[in-house]
C-alpha cells in the first residue's frame, strides 16, 4: 500500500488524535531541554518542589514530561483505528478535566501536587479536556460518510 493512499484513509478522527498526540509527544521533549525550559537546573523527578518551566509558564518534572510522553505514544497507536482514536481523544480529554479539577482542589504546596500544576497548568488542563472531547465527538461525526447501512437504503428509506 502506497503512503498516499494510506493517508489518505484515514478519517477525521484519526488526523486529529494523531495531531494531538504528536503535540504531546513535542512537549514531553521540550520539557527535556534547557533553555526551552527555563530553571532547568531545578527539575525533579516529581512534586511541586520542581520549579522547571516549560516556556517559562507551565511546571514541569520528569514524571510530568514522561506522562506526556507515554500520551503521546499511546494517541498514535489509539490513532490507528478511527473507534481508537475517537477514544483517545474522549477519554484523554476526561483525564485531563480531572486534572484540570484535582489542580483546583489540591494544596499547591503539599506533596498532594505530585505532577506538579500551577495556574498556567489548570487553564491548560481545561482547554485541552474541553478541545480533546470536542475533537472526539466533533471530528467522528465528520468522518461518518454515506457508505454506511443508511445509504444502502437509500435517502429517507431509513
């Protein structure tokens, strides 16, 4: 099978889990280098006592570049097939409203903030819960074509 015709396969869904997962494997590499991130120096492997910035914005730690890692890897191979990618893309997006919710709730200071978050953090959580789960439901639904059990019918005959 040539590329193109791979590619050009591919559904909707499965374009957008593979872009999302390709941008959290990005980040997970940034987190990994000074400069890119700033306090590098000061990057733990894990809790809030990290104060290594992703952009100079976001907290990082190890554990927190290697969890995007680990997402990114598994949204490519969810990517696979539009049900996985779709999957993906809602599940991910729960995770991330909840972390979205737990970055809200714990003492930011206390080893409850193990990943670690800040502000920049929970705004980010939000956004991306909010844009996976839209991008789960919104580009499945673009990816339904008229070559299902409906247009074998035929229009209005369902």
């Amino acid at each position: 099978m040539s590329t193109a015709t791979h590619t050009g396969s591919r559904t909707p869904v499965q374009v957008a889990a593979a872009v999302v997962s390709v941008v959290f494997l990005l980040v997970g590499v940034l987190g990994f280098i000074p400069g890119v991130t700033t306090h590098y120096d000061q990057l733990s492997f894990a809790g809030h006592n990290s104060m290594a910035m992703l952009l100079g914005l976001f907290m990082v730690s190890v554990l927190h570049n290697i969890v995007h890692l680990l997402f990114g890897v598994v949204g490519l191979a969810s990517a696979r097939t539009a049900r996985g990618a779709r999957l993906f893309l809602i599940a991910g997006g729960v995770v991330y409203l909840v972390l979205w919710l737990y970055g809200l709730l714990i003492d930011r200071g206390s080893d409850a903030n193990f990943v670690p978050v800040n502000n920049a953090d929970n705004w980010l959580h939000l956004v991306l819960g909010v844009g996976m789960i839209a991008l789960g439901l919104l580009t499945s639904r673009a990816g339904r074509t008229t070559s299902g059990p409906q247009a074998a019918r035929g229009p209005g005959l369902g």
